[in-house]
C-alpha cells in the first residue's frame, strides 16, 4: 500500500489553500454592483481560482473515498439473507469463481465481465468457518511478520 504520495499530494493541497486567500486580489467596498448581476465577480481571477481549487478538492475526495471503500472490502450486503457469497477466487483480472449459497444449497459460479454461468450445484455443503475475533496478541505476531519481510499464508 502506497499512501506515502497520497498523503503528499494532501499536503501539498492543504498548504495551497491556506495560501489562496494572500494570493487572491481583495475587492473594494466602494465599488458600485454590477448591472449584470456578478458577471465582474465570476471574471475576477481570484473567484476562479477559488472555484477550480474547490472543484479539484471535492473530485480528490470523491477518488479517495472510492478507493478506500475498495480497499476496505466496500459496503457488503448482511450474512443473515438468503443469499450469500461464501468464497471467491481470481482467475484473472477480469474473471473469477464464486461460490455462494442461496437457502440450503450451494452453487459454484463463474463470473466474467457481462456474464455469469453457473458451473456446478454442490450436493453436500462446503464446510465453512466462521470469522473468529482475533485477539491483539496475534495481531502483533501478524504485524512482526509482515513487518519482518516473511510472506503470510
């Protein structure tokens, strides 16, 4: 995960915006209102400035937002339903198999871009393992081997 660019490029955006406000032209109070409503102030350099700054900001948001709910596995739909997936494997980028249950019975899929076949109908149920809480003791020993260079199982 590289988040040492992202972090930087906030930065750097941050520090532009504290500045924008030195570097924008102040207006005058005694100037008289346009007749054509705020045409002068949308011209004005520093309002445009502003507005672009903003947009850059709000488009910046969105990309992180989307890329953290990818990241973190997105918004998954309840277990409780009768429909769901139990496990998955990539074959390729854009191919994967997924095995879900829907009720009592299991059903082997294959998903492509587009298309969705169903490969195989289980007759006996693939024994799964509930997620267990893992305790911080072994979140340290993870972390060390992460940390360490060892490659996880």
């Amino acid at each position: 995960m590289h988040t040492a660019p992202a972090k930087d490029l906030m930065r750097r955006v941050a520090c532009l915006l504290a500045l924008l406000p030195a570097v924008a032209p102040s207006q005058a109070a005694d100037k008289a209102p346009s007749p054509i409503g705020m045409a002068h102030e949308v011209m004005n350099g520093g309002f445009m400035l502003q507005f672009a700054a903003g947009l850059v900001i709000v488009l910046l948001s969105i990309v992180a937002l989307a890329w953290l709910l990818k990241r973190a596995g997105g918004l998954r739909a309840s277990a409780h339903g009768a429909l769901r997936v139990i496990d998955g494997i990539a074959l390729s980028a854009r191919e994967r198999v997924v095995l879900i249950q829907v009720g009592d019975t299991q059903v082997l899929l294959g998903v492509a871009p587009g298309r969705v076949n169903s490969l195989f109908v289980l007759d006996e149920k693939v024994a799964t393992h509930a997620p267990t809480k893992a305790s911080p003791a072994d979140f340290a020993s993870r972390l060390k081997e992460v940390m360490g260079g060892r490659k996880l199982t």
